[in-house]
C-alpha cells in the first residue's frame, strides 16, 4: 500500500506582490515560503515530479528502512534544489517551489530513510530546517 501525503502550497490574497509567500500546510506548522519569480524547465519539472512520487511509492509511511532504495531518487531531488534553488513548477494540480518540494520530500523521509531526511533539512534555507528528522 503507498502512503499518499498531501501538501498544500497556497498564495496569499496579494498576489500582486512578486515578494507574497506561498502557504505550506501539511503535516508540521503552517510555513510562509516566498513565491518565486523563475520557472523551472519544464523537462526538469516533470522528472523531479515523477521522482517525488517515486520517494512516496519507496517510501511508505509505515514502512521500514529503505534507505538504499530511495536514495537515489533523493539524489535527484537534490540535484533539482541545487541547480534550481528559487523556481516555481507545475505539480499535479498546484504550483510546487523549491522549498516546498524540499519540505515535503523531508517529511516523506522521516520514518524510512532518517539520514537522508537530514541531508534534504540540511539542503533548505535555515529558517526552514528542523531539529530532526521527526519534526
């Protein structure tokens, strides 16, 4: 069974504002994320997408340690934040940032894959890291 976790990234009422920040809401506090003004390729998109939902299939909430086997999907996640630091793209039916994509990618780790979850913490700005992988 592949656990499903939802994430909402939602704009704030002035979206006239290049600088208003995105809503996460999810399974910790809710989270103000500035909205980024750059796209990300669409190919790029679309794989780190595919990759996102291949950390959900690996990676079920009530599932072991799984490590190995996600890693390299988490590898791809972070080559994606690291090129594409500050871009917005297409997820599903909402719009995904680097942050949020971090974020959520965090979560899903926090029971399988624990050192992994601490490396893509490690890979946000500071004012979104954690403590640990279980926050």
């Amino acid at each position: 069974m592949v656990g499903l976790l939802v994430l909402a990234v939602v704009m704030l009422p002035d979206s006239t504002d290049p600088k208003a920040p995105a809503v996460i809401a999810g399974g910790s506090p809710t989270l103000l994320v500035p909205h980024p003004k750059m796209q990300a390729p669409k190919i790029d998109a679309q794989r780190v997408h595919r990759e996102l939902h291949a950390v959900g299939r690996v990676c079920p909430p009530d599932g072991g340690d799984r490590t190995a086997r996600v890693r390299p999907h988490v590898e791809a996640i972070l080559e994606f934040a690291r090129r594409y630091p500050n871009v917005s793209f297409p997820i599903d039916d909402e719009t995904g940032t680097t942050v949020s994509l971090l974020i959520l990618t965090r979560y899903s780790l926090r029971t399988c894959a624990p050192e992994l979850a601490d490396r893509v913490n490690h890979a946000l700005p500071s004012r979104y890291q954690t403590s640990g992988p279980s926050d």
